[in-house]
C-alpha cells in the first residue's frame, strides 16, 4: 500500500541494563579467574564533600563492585579538606600495592584544583580514564584505559550496528558538547571507529542543521530536552547523555524523547541508558588494571 511509505517506523529503545549484561558477565569470569589465582581486584573511591547527586552515583558503583566480587572502598573527606589532604590521600593509594583502580568521584569542591589531584593517579591505575597520560593515549591511539561513559557509547553503538548488520565507519556522527569526561572523548572513539565527526559546542552556529545531517547524535551538552524530535534525520541513531532531574522530580536527558519517536531509528532512554554502560565499563577497567599490574 502506498500510503504505507509514509508511516513512521518505531523507534527502537536501546536498553543499556541489557546491552550491558555481557559485558558484566565478562568482567564477573575474569574476576572469578583472577580470585582463583589469590588476586582480588580492589578499587578506591574517593569522595570529597557532600555533593548529593556524587553520593548516589558513589552508591551505585560500590554496589555493582560488590556484585561482580571487586572490593570497593570508599575514603569520604570532608569538603573542607585542603589541596594538600586530598592528594596526600591519592599518593598513598597509588602507592599503595593492593589497589587496582583509584577513582576520584568529580565533582570536587571549588577551592580544589582538579588537575592537581588527577596528576596523583597513575595511569595504570586511573580506572576513569580522565587523566592527561590516559587522554593522550586515546589522542594518540595507543593502548590505556578508556573513559568510562564514552567507552560506554560506543558499546550501545556498536552493539546497535551490529543488530543490523552495519559498521560504524563511514558514518556521519555529531557529538554535542566538548567536555573533557564526555564530549572530547567520544569524538575521539568515533573517530577510532572511522566515523567522519563533527563536534558541536556552546558558540556552535545553528545546532539543529548539523543535527539534521546526522546519522549518529551524540547528545552531551547538559541541557534538559535541547535536541529537538523534529531536528533528526530519520532512521538516525540517538545517544542521549545528559541526565536531569526535573522541578517535578522525574529525569530527563538532553534529547526531547517523545518527540523523537517514529522519527530517529534508535534511541537510549533516561535512565536506563548510558549510565548502566558507565559503571559496566568502570568495573571492567578495573579488572583490567588489576589484571595488567598483577599477572
Ligand atoms: P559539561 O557541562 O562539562 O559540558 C557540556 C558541553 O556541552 C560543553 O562543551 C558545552 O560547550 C556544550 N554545550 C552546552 N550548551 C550547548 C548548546 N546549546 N549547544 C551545543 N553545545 C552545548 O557537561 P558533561 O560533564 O560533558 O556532561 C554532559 C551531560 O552528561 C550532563 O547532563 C551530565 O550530567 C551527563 N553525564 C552523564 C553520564 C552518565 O553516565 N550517564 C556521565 C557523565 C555526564
């Protein structure tokens, strides 16, 4: 039937508690493996003030630590605590033989320098992949320890290509936002994958055009429901970062959902999306710290 052509087609949702499992699961056998052998694999959370959306998220990675049998510890400092205390801590634990992974829960309180306490993790132990030996590596495309939110994007979208038998490379990928955690590294990932990339930013010119022309939306700029459902190209695939929480405290990302039904192939729900890849992939990097440092 003709009139069938113009039917929008059903936009699929892209479960990130599912596409995770895998992942988990591998992670469980190579910690099983590694506890066979008398290593634990450790990891170190630290946690300074009392920032209430880093307390959840502290809550949810010693928890899914705890599941996989990875021993997380966390050590909480209070706010007030000087530059000095907290990379006095940091040191001690990359001194410290029997931690795998060390984790420095941002964002930290304003009167710490970040890079100053980044630059106290080793590489080999920098389980968030944020510091500046780590973001070399990817810039460089050496081996190291991946950020672990954008390592989680590609995992959704090699895992949608795959479902249809497609390959990213040669794709027209936009990533919106430039962040150090988020942006700045997915782009470099996609690039890896042979996705022809453009990044968006604050001061970039007509957002939605270039949204348009997109077959992978990255959406990373922490703004509630900026992308609009009208501004994607069809069939395109959504991955939505952002995560909000509304005056009427439900959560919402950076993607207008409802709008983009029927018109983006695939798209990741807030919650449930990226955030289950992020704290899949941190356990996983912490495996492979410990398995790197203590094979
Ligand atoms: P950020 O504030 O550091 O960076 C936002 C970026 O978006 C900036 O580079 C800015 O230039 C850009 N931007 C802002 N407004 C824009 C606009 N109108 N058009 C185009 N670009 C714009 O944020 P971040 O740390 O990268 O985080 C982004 C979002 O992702 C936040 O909502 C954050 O909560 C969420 N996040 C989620 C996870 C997860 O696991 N799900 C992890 C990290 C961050």
């Amino acid at each position: 039937m003709a009139g069938n052509m113009s039917q929008p087609r059903a936009t699929v949702r892209l479960d990130g508690r599912e596409i995770a499992a895998p992942l988990r699961q591998h992670t469980a056998a190579a910690v099983a493996a590694l506890r066979q052998r008398g290593v634990v694999p450790s990891l170190a959370v630290v946690r300074v003030g009392d920032d209430a959306a880093s307390q959840i998220y502290v809550g949810a990675k010693l928890k899914a630590a705890a599941a996989l049998g990875i021993v997380a510890l966390e050590h909480h400092l209070p706010a007030a605590d000087s530059q000095g205390a907290v990379e006095s801590l940091v040191a001690a634990l990359a001194g410290d033989d029997g931690i795998d992974g060390i984790l420095v829960q941002l964002p930290l309180p304003r009167h710490l320098d970040v890079e100053g306490v980044l630059a106290q993790v080793p590489a080999s132990k920098d389980v968030d992949g944020f510091g500046l030996h780590s973001l070399g590596a990817l810039a460089a495309g050496a081996p190291g320890l991946r950020p672990c939110t954008p390592a989680g994007v590609m995992r959704i979208l090699e895992h949608w290509a795959a479902e249809r038998g497609e390959h990213l490379a040669g794709k027209r990928a936009l990533v919106i936002g430039r962040s150090r955690i988020v942006g700045k590294p997915v782009a470099l990932l996609l690039l890896a994958a042979d996705c022809t990339v453009t990044i968006a930013h604050s001061r970039s010119v007509d957002l939605a055009a270039l949204v348009a022309e997109a077959d992978i939306v990255v959406a990373a700029a922490g703004s509630p429901r900026l992308i609009r459902g009208s501004w994607l190209r069809p069939g395109s695939v959504v991955i939505d970062v952002g995560i909000h929480r509304l005056s009427d405290g439900s959560l919402c990302g950076d993607v207008d959902t409802e709008g983009a039904q029927g018109v983006a192939g695939a798209i990741t729900p807030v919650p449930g999306g990226v955030g289950p890849l992020t704290i899949a992939q941190l356990m996983a990097n912490t495996v492979a710290a410990c398995e790197a440092r203590r094979a």
